[in-house]
C-alpha cells in the first residue's frame, strides 16, 4: 500500500489539462494597475527650492546665534588652581581627614561653577559675584602662604576651611539669584503673552 505520494500527484497534475480564459491576464493586470498605479516622479524643482532655502534657513540660524554669543566676554576666575601646591605644605597634606574636606569643597566649587549658565542678561551679576570669588580665592593663597610660614596652627586651618566654604556659598548664593532672576523674565513673559 505504501505508494509515494509525489509520482501520485504528479500523474494527477498530467491528467488535468489547465486553461485559463480569455482576456484573464488582460483583466488582472488593468485590476493590478487600478489598484497600484505608477508612481510619478516628484518634481525635481520643487525639491531644489526648498533645499536651497533650508540651507540659507539654517546659515542665517548660525550667523545670528554666533552674533548673540560673540558680544558676551568670558569671565574668568583664576587661570591657575584653586589650590597652589608649589611650594610648601597645603590643607590636604596636614591630615587625611583635611584632604577629604578640602577636596570635598574644591570639587563642589568646580561643580558649581560648572553648572553657570552665563548670558548677556546676567552677565553683569555673573561679574560681580566672580569679582569677589576672585577675592577670596586671592586670601585663599595668602592663607595658604601663611600656613606654611608660621606652620600649621588652628586659627589659619580654620580659616582656610572658612574660606572654601565662603566660596562655596557664594556660588550657591549666586546660582540662586540666577534661577530667581531667570524665573521672574519666565513670569514677565507670561504676563506680556496674557
């Protein structure tokens, strides 16, 4: 009983004559062409014109912002560290425990001023606050000068201490008057738009 099964339908396949009826092609393909007709090209012109006007869109967006930003000066603090190890002793080499603070506030110094966002409108505020971080940054090394004349002692420890934390504070102090400064033309904005 065990015949295969492909010479089975194969013979089959002979057997029966297919014929498809006239004009069947003819209609599949208008059926085919109705459904999906050809595709026209786009036109080429329109295309040109509008990537000729995206690119003078997007230079005159360059040139107008690089013109903004090119009136506001850069403020710079110290050029050199914050903590001048050149010669002598520093707060971090007295103790472990002084280099972990000192590093601490050192770092969060160079966190903050990092996060300023500096702009044409505030920049005057910018330079005042720098000003006096310059200031205290200056006794910084003073302090520093005098801990390794004298030698260590509490009175300048403590007041090298104070004075990563003024700085510190100050530049707290500073992006907190940026924010207000910030939200109050936010609110000014939307009352004018109201």
């Amino acid at each position: 009983m065990a015949q295969d099964l492909r010479k089975l339908f194969e013979g089959e396949h002979k057997k029966e004559d297919f014929v498809m009826n006239e004009g069947h092609e003819k209609r599949f393909m208008d059926l085919l062409e109705k459904e999906f007709p050809a595709k026209r090209k786009p036109s080429f012109l329109i295309l040109r014109i509008a990537a000729a006007l995206l690119v003078l869109v997007g230079v005159g967006t360059f040139l107008y912002m690089n013109g903004k930003e090119g009136d506001i000066k850069t403020t710079i603090v110290d050029k050199g560290p914050i903590v001048e190890t050149k010669t002598g002793i520093s707060l971090g080499d007295l103790s472990p425990d002084l280099k972990k603070v000192e590093n601490y506030y050192v770092a969060n110094i160079n966190l903050e001023l990092s996060k300023l966002n500096i702009s044409g409108d505030n920049k005057e505020l910018v330079d005042s606050y720098m000003e006096r971080l310059s200031e205290l940054n200056l006794e910084y090394k003073t302090l520093n000068t005098e801990l390794n004349q004298i030698g260590p002692n509490d009175q300048t420890i403590s007041a090298l201490i104070k004075n990563l934390q003024f700085r510190l504070q100050l530049l707290q102090k500073l992006k907190k008057k940026l924010n207000e400064v910030q939200s109050s033309k936010n609110e000014q904005y939307e009352t004018n738009a109201i």
